[in-house]
C-alpha cells in the first residue's frame, strides 16, 4: 500500500525565515506533485517533479525529488505572511493518475 | 485561464437522500477525477474516468457511488443513499493528456448530510 507521509504536520514560523518541509513516499512514482490549500478553499497545483533530481523554483518556494530516497521537499525561502497556508503532497500511485496524499502541513507566518 | 467548475457550491441533505454534485472539467481536458476532504484531513482519491469508463476506483467508492458523464461538459458524482459520514468537501479535477498529468481542481462542494 502506497504511504505518504508529511512532517512537520503543523509550522509556525517568523516572516524572513526558511524552512522545509518533507514528503517521503513509501513505493516508487513516477510523479510527484505539490499542493497549496487556503483555509475554505480548493488545491492550486505548485509543482510536479517528473524525475530524479527535478528542481523547480516559484518565487519563494523551491521543491525538489530524490526518488531513490523517495523523498520529496518543499523549501520556504524568507518567509512571508502571504505563503501561510496548508501544503500537500501527492504522489501518483502506480503511474494511473491516482494522487495519494499527505497529510498536509499547516504553515503559518507570523508577520 | 480555464478552470474547474462546481455546482452547488454548497448542498445540505438528509440521511438517505440522493445527491448529484456537477462539475465541468476544462474543455480540452480528457481525465476526470473526483476526490473528497472530510473537513480538516486529507485529501482522498474516490475515482478517475478516462475515455467514458472508470479507470481507477478507492475502497471508498462503493457501490452507492456512480460517476458519468452526461454530455460533452459535464461529469457527475451521485452518491445515492447518503450517510453522516458522506459529509465532506468533494473536489473535481481534470488533467490533460499531456507528460505531466497535472491535475487542475475545482473549487469544491461541501456536501453536509443531516
């Protein structure tokens, strides 16, 4: 059965601060992506990392995909308020479209 | 930008009640998906339709779930019998065929079983 597991589950942090988030992923994908949620609302897609080593960048956000580690992160760069929502990772099972998720991680900035 | 739609934004129903929830995935767009979010947990996958047939389906979806799609436009999730535990916030999603499979989604329909 295909697990993904988020930590931390829950970050508070100060304005201008970086952090990470991590994603691990139990089987092999081929795809993993990136989610941000606001409070109330729907999922707005960050990233999709196809490969070993994909990097991709936005602004103050930077995800990244080791799959030999199966492993996954999202860095925050000098955080801002703005970047305070709940983030998710998903990976697609078996290569079917199937997104397993995690669990998110509540991010808050506090100005 | 095309996106996702959902109607009803919101639908309150009693135990036992059919609901139908609609969605119009964006037009050039061949998978279909929907998905739920009890409130405060994660995301789960319920089923993906590809080509006018199912092509995944979660342990969730059983057989009080159906899906279709009705015309050019529009996919529907009925759930036919609802119980207090359907209550949550469903989300349709629609991705291309495209290398990247990335899944667009649409605002939502919390669905609240009394």
């Amino acid at each position: 059965e295909l697990k993904v597991e988020q930590n931390p589950l829950f970050l508070s942090m100060q304005e201008g601060k970086n952090y990470t988030i991590y994603c691990n992923y139990s089987t092999t994908s081929d795809r993993l992506y990136w989610y941000r949620q606001d409070p109330g609302k729907s999922l707005e897609s960050l990233f999709v990392l196809l490969s070993n080593g994909a990097v991709k960048q936005e602004g103050r956000l930077m995800a990244s995909l080791d799959t030999k580690a199966r492993l996954s992160t999202l860095h925050i760069t000098a955080a801002v308020h703005d970047l305070s929502a709940t983030y998710f990772c998903a990976v697609d099972k078996d290569s079917n479209y199937q997104l397993i998720w995690g669990a998110g991680t509540k991010l808050i900035i506090k100005p | 930008e095309p996106e996702v739609t959902q109607t009803p934004s919101h639908q309150v129903t009693q135990m036992g009640q059919e609901v139908i929830l609609r969605c119009v995935p964006i037009s050039n767009h061949l998978y279909f998906y929907w998905y739920r979010q009890i409130l405060g947990q994660k995301v789960e996958f319920l089923v993906s339709f590809y080509n006018n047939e199912i092509s995944e389906k979660s342990e969730i979806f059983d057989d009080q779930f159906s899906v279709e799609r009705p015309d050019g436009s529009n996919f529907t999730l009925k759930i036919r019998s609802t119980k207090l535990e359907d209550s949550a916030m469903y989300f349709c999603a629609s991705s291309a065929l495209d290398r990247n499979y990335e899944q667009y989604f649409g605002p939502g329909t919390r669905l609240t079983v009394t």
